[in-house]
C-alpha cells in the first residue's frame, strides 16, 4: 500500500468486510478503494511520517471499525455536522467522512466523491457563516488517500520546512518546555 510504514496496525482490533460493507450503508457511499484496504488491513492504524508537509499539522488520530474507545472509534466520529456545532451545513456536507483528526482541532476528512482527503479547520468554519460549498472551507491535500499517506513526512522533515527564524524560536520553546517538564516531574 505505501513505503510508509504502518505503526501498530489493528490498535483495537481487525474489521472485517462485513463490517465495512455496514458501515457503508451506514453512510450511503462505497468508500474509496485505498482506504477501505486501508481498513481492512490496518483498522485506525497509525504510520511511521505522520505530519502533514507544508502545513505542519501532526496527525493525531486514525478512526478504526472497531469497539475500541469512542475517540479512535469511526462508527461514532464520522459525521462532520457533529463537530464544532456545524449542524447547520449538514446538507452541504453529505458526501465528506472525517477519518481522523490533528492534534490541533483539524479535521481528516475524504470526499466520498472524489476519494480526495482534505483537512477542515473548525476555526474557519465557525467564524463565517454564508458557505455555499465544502471547498470553501476545506484544504485539499491529496487526490486519495493512498498518495495522503505517502506524502506524510516526519516532524523533523516539517521542522526544515520553516523558515530558519521561526524553526530556532520553535526548538528554543521546546527544549524550555522539556526543561520545565524535567523541573516539575524530577527527570533529569
């Protein structure tokens, strides 16, 4: 599927094609064909690059099929109308399942349409209010989700992507974050 390789594949347990197969009807779309093996193989895995390029965002959690806990749980978070109050662009919304999630509030989402994986920032959804289309407040990252995967790069690949300034002020702040953290907790 992908050189980047899978962490802890099945992290709550394998699916099964019946079990996709109900949650497709679940959602009234066949999903893509990349994701659905990636399902069926990895169910919520994790991978070994996970930040997303050139806007920096870490990816923090994969849905599964699976009875595992409700925040990896994709039965229970796939809606996008249930996040940040966006009831009210249900309709516009049809069509798009949220997959997983940044540890920054962003959402993974596919479009059942194209296959293409996009990220909803729930910022930019809630300060405006007049969208007429899904495009209008998501970013496109790749056409499916496979070349979404391999196009993951590594925090420290991310790192190198900011410009020198902001990096040096970024790893001033973390090593006084792990300093502090070493203080509080006894570590040295």
């Amino acid at each position: 599927m992908s050189n980047n390789p899978v962490l802890n594949s099945n992290p709550f347990g394998a699916t099964s094609e019946q079990d996709v197969s109900a949650f497709e009807l679940q959602v009234g779309h066949r999903l893509p064909e990349a994701y659905r093996s990636y399902l069926l193989q990895h169910n919520g895995a994790e991978f070994e690059r996970s930040t997303i390029g050139e806007q920096g965002l870490g990816v923090h959690n994969l849905y599964g099929l699976h009875d595992g806990p409700d925040y990896a749980n994709l039965k229970k978070k796939w809606r996008v109308s249930d996040y940040y109050d966006l009831e009210f662009l249900s309709d516009l919304l049809q069509g798009h399942l949220v997959f997983g999630n940044c540890g920054t509030g962003e959402l993974l989402v596919l479009n059942l349409g194209s296959g293409a994986v996009e990220v909803l920032d729930q910022e930019v959804v809630v300060d405006g209010f007049s969208y007429t289309q899904v495009s209008q407040f998501t970013t496109h990252l790749a056409p499916g989700f496979d070349t979404f995967v391999e196009g993951l790069i590594s925090f420290d690949a991310s790192l190198d992507l900011l410009p020198e300034d902001e990096r040096l002020d970024f790893q001033r702040r973390l090593a006084e974050f792990e300093r502090q953290a070493r203080e509080e907790y006894g570590q040295d």
